[in-house]
C-alpha cells in the first residue's frame, strides 16, 4: 500500500491507510494510546485501542521518533470534533505500527519556552517544535514570493560568487581566505559589484546571496553569515525607480504571505503588516526633526524604532523610507548629483524598527567612479574587473539589497534575528555557543 499524506486523509475516511511522521504528542489514557502524528503536510490524531494488534508497540514509542501507522481513517463522534483545526473531525485507528526511528527521551518538551541560546544550542531538535516550523515556512514563502515579484517586474535571476577578489568591495569588515595562488581572497560582503555588472546584459538582475561580514559585534541585529535579497536596474532617472520596484515586491510579499500563513500571525500573536498606498518617505533630515532629535548622520537603532512608530500611527504604515543621507556616510559607488550635494541619492527601508533594506542610485560613469575611490582611499586597481563594466558603458542604474532573516523577523515581531536563521552564524556562535570573549561588543 502507498504512503498517505496527512492532508490528504479526509479524502479516505472509511478506508485503510499507510501515514508515516514524527510523533508530535503522544498520551495515554487507561490501555489506550493516543498519538499526534506530522509530516510535511500537516498533523492528524492516531489512536491505538486496546484490542489493536498494534497496541504491544505503542507502547514503545517515544516522542519524535518516526513511524510508520496502518490503519483506518474514521470520523470523529461529534462530541470529539475540533473545530478550525486540520483533520479535527477525523482520526486514524491504528491497527499496525513500525518504528522506523526511535527517539531518545527529550531534554525538554519542544513547546516549552527556552532562553535563545537553549534553543540554538539545540537546533537539531528544536527545528521541529511549531514555532521553528512556522518560522520557516514563512520565510520560504517570503523568498517565493519576492522573486515572484521581482520577474513579474522584468528583472532576470542571476547566481552571485561567495568568494571575492583583493576589493571586497572596499570595506575591511570581510573574512580573509587564503587558498588562491599568490593572491588574498575574501568572503563576499554583498554581491553589489556583480549585480551592476548584471546590467549590462540583463538590464533588470536580481540575486538572492549569501553574505559574510566579519564585524567585532554580536547583537540582536546582527549576523556574520546572513542572506540578502538583492536588484539592480539600469536605464534609470533616479532612486525613486528602484524605490517603487523595492516598494512593490515588499507589498507582493507581505499580500502573499498574509494569504497563505494568517494562522501563523496569530500563534505569534502580531498583525499582518500594515502599508498604505503609498510607503511614506521622509528624508534624513526630515526624520529627525519629526522626533525632535539633533541631525545626524545616520538613524540611531531607538530612532529607527521611534520613527516606525510615528508612521504607524500617523501614516497607517509599518514601513518608512529614509532618503538624503550624506554622501561621505554610503558606500564609494553611491551617485550625488551636484545639485544635491553634500547629499546622496540613497535610502534606507525601515520595518517595525529595523532597517531591513538598504539601496540607492549608482554611479555609472567611469571617471567619476574612479575619483570617487581615489578620493575614498582605494585602489583602483584593485576593482579593475568591476570597473570594466563602466569602461564599455554603464545606464544610470540603482537597486537595493534587503536581509532576509531581518525582513522575517520583523514580519513576526520576533525579539532577535538569529531566531529568523535556521543556523545562525555571529561572534559567539557557530552551531553551537562558543566561549565568551569580554571584548565583544553586545
């Protein structure tokens, strides 16, 4: 007999069955057992009676172990209906059972609330509870989604490198790898040079990439391995064109994942995203004086939050765009019109407190690129192979990069982003917590 999806059992009540998963709960009542059993599709109700052939190895079974159930799909007596909850009017009356394997006694209930690093410490197992579950799945429906969107809009998938060249895009936060013959390498920081270099034969590039940054910090907001969501597009006026391409796929996303996981913003309790017709956009300047704080270069992490929470309240919006930061503050390939100065044409997307996006326009031409790096300390020569895409003609061009785990964080109001990772990488942390040092930042 073959297998049966859980989601597929209301379809075979009154028939036998084969449905292998993981025990989720399992209880007993007198010479009863009764089982939640999961798979990939959803959880079902098992119960073994006390003349099932099956009973003498139910009893052996522990929590999270994987087995294998026969038996008859049955409705539920009236009294025993669950109302709203998947296959809460039908169970399965097992008459066989395997297990396929056996699991260890757990080191705690995998509903049980754990202090984070607990619950890092021991993600092979605390994967598997419904709140890392649902984590997840929304995020892979967050990634779905945005590239969904960023095609329907034009733009062609490419794969950025991991590994970098002597520029690492000029920064020094970046892991150093020696293998190359002769020459240092590096873990790519962003995938920025690659996706201008994009333009050039697609126009319209997006990459969703790994990224590693080597910062002295370990907080909340902060991973050394992360993945960024990234778009470039050429033949541009200004930032606002790759604004509204941000703009849409953020909506698109949030639309798509509010329809498919609303029961996930309710077990997390928090609120499907709020955004008007039109994301409000303040600039730098425009922002700090709402709050009533001095300017300065950049948001504070507390202004972040504190203007998210203005345009909450005043805009109906949960996300805000920030415009206008000084030139000398974004990275070397960010465009100034002289008209603007000393200002570039950047942005920043915040989300419930987060900056979560980053992007601007670029510069496109080649001289000018070249003395804004001299003027910045660089090398030219060292970008030689990303400087050959604006030796042969490079459109005014612009896009943006938004974090992944971040975007899934705020999405569900959780406290910290490795919880939006499935295996967190920073300071203290690869796989499982590493020795604190008391010179990391926290």
């Amino acid at each position: 007999m073959e297998r049966t999806f859980i989601s597929d059992l209301s379809k075979h009540v009154g028939e036998s069955v084969i449905v292998m998963g993981f025990v989720s709960v399992r209880r007993d009542q007198g010479k009863m057992v009764f089982f939640d059993i999961r798979d990939f599709s959803g959880t079902v109700q098992a119960v073994v009676l006390t003349k099932s052939p099956a009973l003498p190895a139910a009893k052996e079974v522990t929590v999270e172990s994987a087995v294998k159930f026969g038996g008859m799909v049955n409705k539920r007596p009236d009294k025993n209906v669950v109302a709203g909850k998947q296959n809460g009017n039908i169970e399965l009356s097992v008459d066989s059972l395997e297990i396929i394997g056996k699991s260890q006694t757990l080191p705690f209930e995998l509903s049980a609330e754990l202090n984070l690093d607990t619950h890092l410490d021991n993600l092979p197992l605390t994967l598997r509870s419904e709140r890392s579950r649902d984590i997840f799945t929304l995020q892979a429906s967050i990634l779905d989604a945005y590239r969904t969107s960023l095609k329907q809009q034009n733009f062609t998938e490419f794969i950025a490198p991991s590994l970098v060249g002597g520029d690492a895009e000029g920064g020094a936060a970046a892991f150093k790898v020696e293998y190359f013959y002769d020459q240092s390498a590096f873990l790519a920081t962003s995938p920025q040079f690659y996706k201008q270099i994009m333009v050039g034969p697609f126009e319209r590039a997006f990459t969703i990439a790994k990224i590693f940054r080597a910062e002295k910090s370990a907080t909340t907001r902060h991973l050394s391995e992360a993945t960024c969501m990234d778009f470039e597009m050429g033949f541009i006026d200004s930032e606002l064109e790759p604004m509204r391409v941000l703009e849409q796929a953020i909506r698109d996303t949030v639309s798509a994942v509010a329809d498919k996981h609303a029961d996930m913003f309710e077990r997390f309790k928090t609120t499907i995203p709020l955004i008007p017709d039109s994301i409000p956009v303040l600039t730098l300047a425009e922002a700090h004086a709402t709050l009533g704080v001095e300017s300065e270069p950049d948001m504070a992490p507390e202004h972040e939050r504190m203007i998210c929470e203005w345009a909450k309240k005043e805009k109906s919006s949960d996300l805000v765009f920030i415009t206008r930061f000084p030139t000398k503050k974004r990275a070397f390939y960010t465009y100034e019109d002289p008209s603007e100065t000393p200002f570039s044409r950047g942005f920043d997307l915040l989300f419930r407190g987060l900056e979560i996006n980053s992007g601007a326009q670029r510069m496109h031409d080649y001289d000018a690129l070249v003395a804004r790096m001299i003027e910045r300390g660089l090398d030219p020569a060292k970008f030689s192979f990303y400087l050959q895409a604006f030796k042969y003609g490079m459109p005014p061009h612009g896009g943006s990069s938004t974090g992944l785990e971040r975007m899934t964080a705020r999405m569900l109001e959780l406290p910290n982003v490795k919880e939006a990772t499935s295996f967190p990488r920073d300071m203290t942390r690869i796989d499982s917590r590493l020795s604190e040092d008391p010179s990391f930042e926290s």
